[in-house]
C-alpha cells in the first residue's frame, strides 16, 4: 500500500483514515470494499479537497486506475461521515445509501436552514438558556456546512435490507441515539460490526435531545448497545479508534457511565431545575457550542429520567422545568 493512511482490516476490506481539522478525535475511518474496479464504501469523510482525494485515491489503489465508486453507505449525516456525499455522487457516480429519519434532515441543516434556525432558538430558550446567549448559541454549527456536500439518496434504508458490499453481504441496523437514523452494517459470516459512531472504543457520542432528535435518544442509544451485544461480533470496526473484538465490556462501560450520569442529574433536578441550569451544573461553562452540546446531553438524561417516572416534566409559560415527583 502506498498511502499510510489505508489499512486492511479483514479479507477484502480496508480502513482509510481521514483528518477532521476541528475534532479532538482526529480522524474518521472510512470503510472500503473491492470486488475488481468497483469500490464500495461505508462513510466518505468531509467535503474537502484534501479528504475527496484521498478517497479517490483509495478507490484507485484498489480497483486500479479505472475503479469507480460503487455503493456510498452513509452511517449518518454528520459532516465527517456525510460531508463528501454530493461530489462523490455528482462527479464519481455513487450510489447513496442513507436512513430515511437522515434523509429530511439534509435540507434543514445544510440548503435551507432558516427555519431550523428559528426552531433551534425557541428550543433554548424554552429549556433555560437566556436569550442573548440563546441567539449566538443557534448559530454555532453553522461552519460545518462549509465542509458538506449534500446529495439525494439513491435509495432511503429503515433497516434490516440486505446490502451487498464488495463481497460482503450486510446486514443493516437501525441504531438511533446519536442521530436518529444512524445506522451500524453487520455481517453475520464473519462476525464483523461497521458500528458508526454507536459502538466506540474510547470516547462516547453526544446523544442529545433537540428538535431533530428522536424523542427518547438515551434509551434509543441504550437499547441499540443491548442489540450490539446480542449479535456477539468478533470484531467490531469503529467509525472513530481502533478495532476491537468484544462488544460485552464496552457496553457495560457506556451503561455504566450512563446510570452515573443520570444519578447525578436527577439529584441536581430534585428542587426543580431547567435543563439549561443541570448542563452548567453538571459540565460548567465553556464554549457556546459545547454548552449547546452540554445541554442536549443533558436533556436526554433528563428525559429518560422522566420516562422511568424519577422526575416530572412541568410545562409553565412556555417554560421546561423538572423535578422530583410530588
């Protein structure tokens, strides 16, 4: 292989890492199947030159120099797994395999976005946050559409298709949480979870409750890790890290660090507090888009804390407030 960031990781598939210039993370993997010059792929990385190269690159070092893209899986719509959709479809022929709850959500977040702008406001406003921080917190995800490329799906997954990848049959899983379509591909003959940004090594997703979201993101995301589980993988590829090869105790970490978290929620919302008021409490202040990050967490927690019915939801004057049950 002459490009050190294109790895091999199981018969016919190869990892390609890409750099994610404002993430802590650092890089994205891509992953690529070969069946002769067509090149499959899950994720393509953010609509960069420098990023849109190297997956064509990819492609030709294993198709040759005629290779084409075949089939585009997108996990989610975030900018680095989605970002370079649009001109891998448009100029290189893809064919773009995305969710369907993904799907709307492309033209509110990166073509016309004013109306999400509009709603993203009044939701922070309903959950506490004051209004001069709640205007310039609205905007702070506006520079990551520079870095996206959208495109319309060729065909719109809700889960279970059978998507053939090179020589690997998938099996698609719906797994909401960090988005609401987010989807983990999983072949059953060999064991092999693509697990997203759902199942990671190291870090774990921001799973926020905000106006796009699903309404109980946590207990979507928690019930997804339950499923990973029951597949039993042997080995589990990552959207973010390394690989790893068992799914049990990752898991048990995640739901761990979960029931900690809303313990400490719930003890924080007891006299009553908006969720804007446990994000500071829980996360302190820092900058806006982590604090709008902080708060969309927090909700979620809250949330699910008011399904196990450990807190009340109260609705005053357009307000969200929650406390201990009366």
């Amino acid at each position: 292989m002459t490009m050190p960031n294109l790895r091999q990781v199981a018969d016919s598939v190869w990892r390609l890492s890409l750099h994610m210039p404002w993430s802590e993370l650092g890089s994205v993997h891509c992953y690529l199947f070969a069946d002769g010059p067509v090149v499959d792929l899950i994720d393509c990385g953010l609509k960069t030159p420098e990023s849109l190269a190297q997956v064509r690159a990819a492609v030709r070092e294993l198709g040759g120099r005629e290779a084409r893209i075949g089939r585009l899986v997108v996990t989610h719509i975030h900018p680095d797994h989605y970002g370079g959709a649009g001109e891998l479809v448009g100029e290189d022929g893809a064919e773009l395999y995305l969710h369907r709850l993904e799907v709307p959500m492309v033209l509110v977040r990166y073509r016309e976005v004013g109306g999400l702008l509009h709603e993203v406001l009044e939701y922070l406003v309903v959950h506490g946050v004051p209004e001069a921080e709640a205007e310039a917190m609205k905007e702070t995800s506006l520079g990551l559409r520079q870095f996206v490329s959208p495109a319309e799906p060729t065909l719109q997954l809700d889960g279970e298709e059978q998507v053939l990848m090179g020589g690997r049959r998938l099996r698609v899983l719906w797994t909401p949480g960090h988005s609401p379509g987010h989807i983990c591909l999983y072949d059953a003959d060999s064991g092999i979870l693509f697990s997203g940004d759902h199942l990671l090594p190291d870090e774990s997703p921001n799973i926020g409750l905000h106006p796009q979201s699903t309404p109980d993101p946590l207990d979507d995301y928690l019930r997804g890790l339950r499923a990973m589980v029951d597949l039993g993988p042997r080995l589990i590829l990552p959207s973010h890290g390394e690989p790893f090869t068992d799914a049990r105790p990752r898991v048990r970490q995640l739901a761990a660090h979960h029931r900690r978290r809303k313990e400490q929620i719930c003890a924080i919302a007891a006299d009553g507090r908006s969720g804007w008021e446990v994000a500071l409490e829980v996360w302190g202040r820092r900058d806006l888009h982590s604090m709008r990050l902080a708060l969309q967490e927090g909700l979620a927690h809250l949330q699910s804390l008011a399904h196990e019915g450990r807190l009340d939801k109260v609705v005053d004057s357009g307000r969200v407030r929650w406390r201990r049950p009366a």
